[in-house]
C-alpha cells in the first residue's frame, strides 16, 4: 500500500487558519473517494 513521507518519517504538522475576505467565491465539489490515513501513513481508500 502507498505510504505517506510526512506521516511515516515523524514531520511536524502545522497549523492553519483560514479567513474569509469580504469578497470570496463558492465552489461546488463533487467527492468521488475518501482516503483514510493511518497513524503509519497507510492509505486505506473507499470509492464513492
């Protein structure tokens, strides 16, 4: 199974925040497959 470099060799998340200016767009977004990630970085994918 396809692994993640960031969650298998112990890298820093960071954190983010998000603001919303007075001016903004929505977009629609269809969702085909979700992709669960383990604590390993192990993909465990699920079709829509």
């Amino acid at each position: 199974m396809p692994r993640l470099e960031g969650v298998t060799h112990g890298k820093v998340h960071e954190g983010f925040e998000v603001t919303i200016s007075e001016k903004f767009v929505v977009l629609k977004v269809k969702i085909e497959e979700v992709v669960e990630i383990s604590h390993k970085g192990i993909l465990k994918r699920e079709a829509l």
